[in-house]
C-alpha cells in the first residue's frame, strides 16, 4: 500500500542478517497480562488524600499507572484517533515532503536510520510535535489540529496536576513545575503501528524509557505496549476509558530515584494497525533538574545536576553513535 513506509525494503539487509548478533533481549518469553493500578480522579474531590495516597504509591511501585475520569472526554479521544488514521492514510510520498502539514523539518518520523541491527528499528511511524508546532499545523487539517488542542489543553493540565501531587511527598515546592514547564514546552507524539511481518524480530517501538517529568499515552483497543518490572515483560491491557501514566527520566532524577522511569516498549501485530497519541511533560530546555534530598530521606544526590537541553544533547548523541539511547546512567554522580 503506497500509505506504509518502505520498511521491507529499506531494511533488506538487517532483516537478512537478523539471525547474526542482535542484541540480546531481556527475559523475551516471559510475558505476562498486568492489571496496573487504575485510579479514579474524581476521587481527588471526595477523598483527596486516599488519592494522592493511590498516586504515589503506583508511582514508586511501578512507574506506571492508569486513571479513569481524567477529563478528556471520549468524543474528543474518538475524534483524535479517527484524525490521525487519516493522516497516517496519506500516501508516504506525502508525508515525506518537506513542510508536511506545514510542520517543522522532521516532525513525521519513521523506523530508524541509524540503525545496525534490527532490534534497534521501531517498526512504527510517528508525528513528533513540539507544542509550539501545533498552532502552525495546517489549515487544512484545521479538525486534526482543533482536535489535537482540545486534547493538550487537559492533557497539560493533568500534567501539572500529578507532577504537583508527585512532589508533595518529595518536599519540592508547589510552583516548581509551573516555573520550569511553560506553555509549549512540552511534546506531543501520534504513534501508528503498521502490521508487522516479524513481531518476534522487531519491535513496534524498541525498549526505552521517556525523557519527560511524566508521560500521558492514551492508546487504542489493539495493545501491544509491555513494561518491565522485577525484570519480566508485562502486557498493558487496553482501558478505552483510561490514560496510561508513566513517571520518566526527569521525575526519576527529581525525585533522587524514590519515582521510577519504568523500561517499555510495544510489540506490534501481525494483522491489524495500533495507534496511540502520547503527551510528554517536559521543562524548558535551560530547566536544571536537580536531585532533590528531601528532609525525610537525607540521601546523597545519586544524579549530577544537569539541564533538560544537556540531556536531551546526550540521548540524540548516544542513539547517533548506537541506535540505543543510555538514558539517566550517564548521570550519576
Ligand atoms: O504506543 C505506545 O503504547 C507507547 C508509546 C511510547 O512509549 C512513546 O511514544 O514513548
Ligand atoms: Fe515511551
């Protein structure tokens, strides 16, 4: 279909080779169905502290959890994914073409071209926006983009909200987030999962941990998103009414290690597309994350200070040299 990237065929020799050296995967057989804390919101009115109770001990426990009556509402959710099919329906010449949907260079992004081994192609195509992008999204596509603004809209201000519920308990104060995550900081990312002729041999999206404070994914029926915890794979089954949550890097930093950014990748299908839209909380890029010791937990600072753009610096330049990003590692003191 003239819609897919040309993954077959860019990837011939990889895929010849896929038998010869690939990295090795971590604990591959062991796949199990999760249930992932599921937190109601609507609680944070009738019974605030039993919530953030709820938040903050999923937070430290998995790095991920799911909450329900998140204020984005389903006909906002099913309008997005019924928008993004069709932008991912559009012939791949076009999606190629400089000034897509008159976005910046790069925004549409597909399978990896520095990659030396299979396992490290995520066999997925993505629109990756900055939120500043957004209002120069084409007018053509003026009910993807109203869409998408209805969606960061609250997506931005749940960030907020758990990121200041998170911090409660870390002793940071209550205008950290508001100072260092400005509008338009953030990212957006709509992912779409072609079906994959070797799922077994590449992934949809490799192992990885997220860059942001925290990460809002809301995903389709089909799954296919697993996460490690106590090194096995767990499947994330699919919550029509939920958003998935997941603490990444900087919160994991932040909080001196107390919240975790938990590994995950997607497995894709044999048979049918999968979509997902994911919302990353991020700081402005002179931010300084810095490892808070908070009066209750005097433990020495595990990470370097370090500002948002160094880091992000550091991950472009390590998937450049190795297809794979280090991530927090190449910051401990
Ligand atoms: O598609 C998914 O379920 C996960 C997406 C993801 O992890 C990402 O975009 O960073
Ligand atoms: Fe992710």
């Amino acid at each position: 279909m003239d819609q897919e990237p040309p993954f077959g065929e860019t990837y011939k020799t990889l895929l010849h080779n896929s038998s010869l050296g690939e990295p090795k995967d971590e604990n591959p057989l062991i796949v199990e169905e999760c249930d992932l804390p599921l937190i109601d919101l609507s609680q944070l009115n009738a019974e605030r502290d039993k919530c953030i109770k709820q938040i903050t001990q999923a937070a430290r426990e998995w790095g991920f959890f799911q909450v329900v009556n998140h204020g984005i509402s389903q006909k906002v959710l099913k309008i997005l994914k019924d928008e993004q099919t069709k932008v991912f329906h559009l012939p791949f010449q076009k999606k190629i073409e400089d000034n897509f949907l008159n976005l910046s260079a790069n925004s549409y992004r597909w399978g990896n071209s520095k990659a030396t081994f299979l396992r490290h192609v995520p066999w997925s195509e993505a629109l990756h926006l900055s939120l500043a992008d957004i209002s120069r999204m084409d007018e053509c596509k003026s009910t993807l983009r109203s869409t998408i603004e209805a969606f960061v809209a609250v997506a931005a201000s749940l960030a907020q909200s758990l990121a200041e519920i998170l911090s409660q308990i870390l002793g940071i104060k209550s205008t950290y987030f508001q100072e260092n995550c400005p509008p338009n900081t953030s990212y957006l990312r709509l992912n779409r999962y072609p079906p994959c002729p070797f799922p077994s041999k590449a992934f949809g999206l490799m192992p990885h941990t997220d860059s942001s404070f925290l990460t809002i994914l809301y995903q389709d029926h089909v799954g296919g998103l697993q996460l490690l915890k106590d090194g096995k794979w767990f499947r994330v089954k699919p919550n029509p009414q939920a958003l998935v949550i997941n603490i990444g890097d900087l919160f994991q930093a932040l909080s001196n290690d107390v919240f975790k950014s938990i590994k995950h990748r997607v497995v894709s299908s044999e048979e049918v597309e999968r979509f997902s839209v994911a919302y990353f909380y991020c700081p402005s890029s002179d931010a300084v994350i810095q490892s808070c010791c908070s009066t209750k937990r005097l433990l020495p600072a595990v990470y370097k200070h370090f500002s948002f753009r160094e880091y992000q610096q550091q991950v472009r330049k390590d998937v450049e040299a190795t297809g794979d990003k280090v991530g927090l590692s190449r910051f401990l003191l």
